[in-house]
C-alpha cells in the first residue's frame, strides 16, 4: 500500500515560489534572494520584539487605581457653624477651619511647629535618597496613575477645595482640576525632554573635548503657596519637584489648612501604588512667625513662594541665611487692553472679561484688574457690561461665591470710595454684602467701576477681589495704551485684543512690561504650561514649562575628551609652564593660540607661525 505524500506548508511553498519569480522574473541569484530576506524577517522580529517590550512596559507602567481616606468630616456633621469667622481663635494656638462661603465649621488644626518643620524635612530628606536614582518612566507612571485619580475624583476635590476656599465647583473646575490635569499632562510628555542631558558646541581650540549639561536632583524643596486654589497650588510644585527627583515640603495656608491634608494624600497615593516612599511629600502649616523656619533650613535647597509683596521681602530675607534660591510669584495689577480694531469681537470680550475678572471672586493673581479701552469701543463695554455685572448672584451653589475671609473687605470699600470721590463712576457693587442665608459667608458684591485713573490707588494696588476697573485711554494707539497699562509697579500676565492686521497690537505686545502675555485671549499661557513669573514688583524666577522644570535642577556642566581613549588630552606647551622660562615668549605662544582659535584666515595663519617661532 502506497504511502500517502504529506502536504508542504503553505510557508515553506511561498518561499520556493517567491525564490523561483526572484530568480526567473528578475534574475536576482538564489543566494541574494536567502540573504535579503533573512534580514528582513530579522528586522521585522526586532520591530515585533520592541512593540512588546514597549507594550509590556506601558502595562506595567500604566496608571493604577487606588483609594485614600476621605477628608476628615465636620463635627456635628456639617451642622455647626464658627462663633467667630476667623482662623486665630482668642486663647487657643490652633487654627480653626471653617467654610468662607457659609461659616460652616471644618475643625481645628493644630499648627506645625520647628521641631515638627525638621521631622517633616529629615522624612523627605531620607525618602529623596532612593526616589532620585528612579528613572523618567518611573516617574512618569506615578503622574499617569495621579492623573487618573484626579480625573476619576475630580467632584469631591472640587467640593473639597471649594468648601475649604469659597469657590463655587465651576470654578474649581476650571482653577483646581484643569490646570492640575494639563500640568500633569505636559509633565508626562514634555517633562524628560526637558531633563535630558543637553549637547552644547564646542570650538576649534577645544574640538576634542564633548560639552554637555546635565539636569540633577536638588535634594529637598520647598512650597510656600497661597490659599485661592488650595488644591492646585499645592499640588502644582509636587508635580515638577517630583518629575525633576526631588522631595518637597510644602507650606500651605492657614486659611485652607483642612484640606491640605487630603490634597497631599492624593499625591502620596499614587506613590505608593508604584511603591515609593509617600514621606517624600511632606504638608506643613503654621502661623506666620513659624514659617521662616522653614525658609532658613539649611536642608531646603530651593523656595517657591506665591503671595504677596510685603511677606515676599520676609522669605528673600530669611532663605538668603542658607543662601537658598528662591522664586516670587507676587500677583499683578494685569491690565486687558482692547484696541479700537477690535470693535467687532465685543461681545466675546465681554465673556472673557466676566471670567478673567469674577472667577474665584476675583482671588486670582493673574486676574484681570484693568480693562483699558478707548473711544467708542470703551463706551460699548461699558454698556455691555453694566447689566451683566449687576446680574451675578452670590452663594455657594450660585454664579458667584465667597473671598476668603473678610480681612480686606474695608480696603477695597475706601479704595472704591476714594476713586469715586476723585472721578471714577461706580455701576455696581462697591461693598461687602451680608448674605441673607449665610450671615457668617465672606461676600464682596461684584463690583463695576469706570473712568477709573492711573493716579488713583485703585489703579496702582492689586485688588485681589471682584472688582471690574475701566479706564479710558487717549487714543488706540500703542503709547497711550502702553503709558496707562505700564504705570502700576506690577508686571505678571497682561491681555491684549484686537485685529492681527492692527499695527498697535504687535507694539503693545512689545512694549509690556509682563512676564506673560496672551493675544485676543486671557491668561492662556498657564493652560500651555509656558514659564509662569512676572518682572519688576510681581517677583522673579519662573515655575511651570521647562524653565520651571529645569529650575527644580542644579545644572551640572560637564566637559570630557572626545578622543582619550587615544590618549589625546589637554597638554601645557613648555612656553607657558610653570616656572614660565620667559614671559614675552609665553604671551607670543599664547597670542598665536588665540589667533588660531579666533581670527581668520589670515590671522589664523599668522598665529601658527607665532606658536612655532615660540615653542
């Protein structure tokens, strides 16, 4: 019986045919036929092999989910309000907490003290050990799961930080979750990018030498941050301090002391689902006399500190001790100039202007506190504005919600009544208002005030507070918009509005003395991450975008030898070593080395016949 023939792979059948047509259709010889396709099917393995690995790493380096307590409850379930509406209770060194939109008690805090400030330091100090020898990849898993959390939780962290601050959830959305997220997100993108070790030139006389700058971990940092968005201005330096190696401790204020704790515990649980130390975020908070502590620390390798002008003197003062280098980010006085040209787009400046002034209440360092317009196009928004202003309803759950505390309330009141008494017309609002449901909510009526001066103190000092300011320039022109929109001693983010073919618009751009600067937008630049600061009296430094990143580095210059390993090293000539035999025969041999490096052709010549007449 005859045994059945067993059927050739299809495989093996497809290569004996493509080796038949290479070789009968296009005469390429057998061999080359085996070989090409032998390191193709090599390359292609390679290519599979590294979308696996790469594949196995992105599973392993994924985000996570994980839980973390919840915020610490209100006593009585929410039901008790404060006797007093402050922080600072008569008698007692702990800080009371409580909801400005509603005098709702949140607890009591018991400040950190300097002993507490060194426990908090040498944990984060010790943590730092092991967290600056983790990779970008490790670093960029623990942002991915933070930002999962984030977006996962963003409700309770709007109440949260809005309970804690005043702040309506629209507009914790929109100054605690989305700015947070785009951080997180430029980070996990951009942030090794900015970190990786930088090739720089070299020249002629050094051409055996590579150049290179490195970004190294500082140690340990610190965050001095301010109350308007509890949430993202704690976590904002956690997120660079962390991506560039480092530990921080971050002091938060006493204002939104409750929730920091649940904040810093959202970082820490994404550190440890990867399974890193959480100790290198470290919370403090403590009263103002405490704080230089923390500032002067010889462990603290660099300071961040948002607020105002005159605490912002007390930290220079104290961080200079250790010789520590710091970062002020002082708020602005940030005018939104509307040129004539841009008379068509009106009703969306009206938009931009309500949002950039009214959001938070106006607790926003990059707020707009002066809308600076000319002629016709000054009246029409005026106009326009008028009912809008007088439209916003206050409350917790309304358009509008609560300052922080009420502890400028009569600085704005006679700021106002000044400016009136000297021109200024108020439209709206103009005072605190006692809130018929929440008698013991912090609530300034929001406030239109127009023809407004550059000598009047309202023009000059920051607000901080809802007030909407028009001022009515000369001209459209760049000078006059410039010379009102360049008087106050402030310089942080500056808008400007009009048509792209204007040729005031590009002048006035140039010609703003602002850190930032956003064109028929406002305050743009913080939703891309560029370097955030100002200049003059809104402080130095920048966070946030590479400059921020880098600066969380100590920058590590390195120069080595292109060819050592070919023995070619940087040599003394025996003109100039020590003992020098003769100077002017060293300065001649040291001349020709820098004609030779520098001059040109001719004189690159010449100085080769002046080094080896001086050898």
């Amino acid at each position: 019986m005859d045994t059945p023939e067993r059927e050739e792979p299809f495989l093996l059948t497809l290569w004996r045919d493509w080796g038949d047509y290479m070789q009968t259709s296009l005469n390429i010889p057998l061999h080359v036929v085996q070989i090409a396709s032998t390191v193709i099917a090599l390359g292609f393995s390679v290519v599979l092999i590294r979308a696996a690995n790469a594949a196995a790493i992105a599973t392993a380096n994924g985000p996570k989910r994980y839980t973390i307590p919840p915020p610490k409850a209100p006593p009585n379930n929410g039901k008790e309000t404060v006797e007093e509406a402050t922080t600072k209770l008569p008698g007692s060194s702990a800080i009371q907490c409580y909801a400005p939109a509603t005098g709702q008690l949140l607890g009591l805090v018991n400040p950190s003290t300097p002993e507490g400030i060194d426990r908090a330091i040498a944990a984060a100090e010790a943590a730092q050990v092991q967290w600056r020898t983790t990779t970008f990849e490790q670093r960029r898993a623990v942002l991915r799961t933070l930002k999962r959390y984030v977006m996962d939780n963003a409700h309770e962290i709007c109440r949260v930080a809005g309970l804690d601050s005043g702040k309506t959830l629209v507009d914790a959305q929109l100054g605690e979750i989305l700015v947070t997220v785009e951080k997180l997100e430029w980070t996990i993108r951009h942030g090794e990018r900015a970190l990786r070790p930088s090739a720089r030139p070299t020249n002629l006389l050094m051409a055996y030498k590579r150049n290179k700058v490195v970004y190294e971990p500082m140690g340990v940092v610190a965050a001095l941050v301010s109350w308007n968005y509890p949430f993202h201005n704690l976590i904002g330096p956690v997120i660079s301090a962390l991506f560039a190696g480092n530990a921080i401790v971050v002091k938060v204020s006493e204002n939104t002391a409750w929730s920091s704790a649940y904040f810093a515990n959202v970082v820490r649980g994404a550190l440890v689902a990867h399974g890193h130390d959480p100790a290198l975020v470290q919370t403090v908070v403590c009263w103002p006399q405490t704080a230089g502590h923390l500032t002067a620390h010889p462990s603290i390798s660099h300071v961040t500190f948002i607020g105002s002008q005159s605490v912002a003197h007390h930290v220079a003062t104290s961080a200079a001790k250790s010789l520590t280098p710091v970062v002020l980010e002082l708020g602005g006085k940030d005018p939104f100039i509307v040129l004539d040209s841009a008379a068509k787009d009106l009703t969306r400046i009206v938009e931009i202007i309500l949002r950039g002034t009214f959001q938070a209440s106006g607790q926003n360092c990059i707020g707009i506190e002066r809308v600076i317009a000319s002629g016709a196009v000054y009246d029409a928004l005026v106009a326009k504005l008028e009912p809008r202003v007088k439209a916003i309803r206050l409350g917790p759950d309304a358009d509008m919600g609560a300052m922080i505390s009420d502890a400028s309330f009569s600085r704005l009141e006679e700021a106002i009544a000044e400016a009136v008494s000297q021109g200024a017309r108020l439209l709206a609002g103009g005072k605190r208002h006692a809130h018929p449901e929440y008698p013991k909510g912090h609530y300034f009526l929001p406030t239109l005030l127009v023809d407004v001066t550059p000598t009047m103190r309202i023009a000059q000092n920051e607000c901080f507070g809802p007030i909407l300011t028009l001022m009515r320039a000369p001209s459209s022109s760049a000078k006059d918009m410039l010379a009102i929109a360049n008087a106050p001693n402030f310089g942080l983010g500056a808008s400007v509005h009009g048509s792209e073919r204007d040729p005031a618009l590009q002048a006035v751009v140039s010609g703003l003395k602002a850190g930032m600067v956003a064109v028929n937008d406002f305050g743009a630049y913080y939703a891309v991450q560029l370097p955030f600061g100002g200049v003059r009296g809104s402080g130095y430094g920048r966070f946030a975008g590479e400059e921020g990143l880098r600066g969380m580095c100590n920058m590590k210059s390195i120069i080595e030898d292109r060819f050592g390993w070919l023995g070619v090293r940087t040599g003394i000539p025996p003109a100039v070593q020590y003992p020098v035999s003769e100077q002017e025969t060293g300065w001649q041999f040291a001349q020709g080395v820098v004609e030779v490096g520098y001059g040109g052709l001719g004189r690159k010549a010449g100085g080769v016949g002046r080094i080896l007449r001086n050898m």
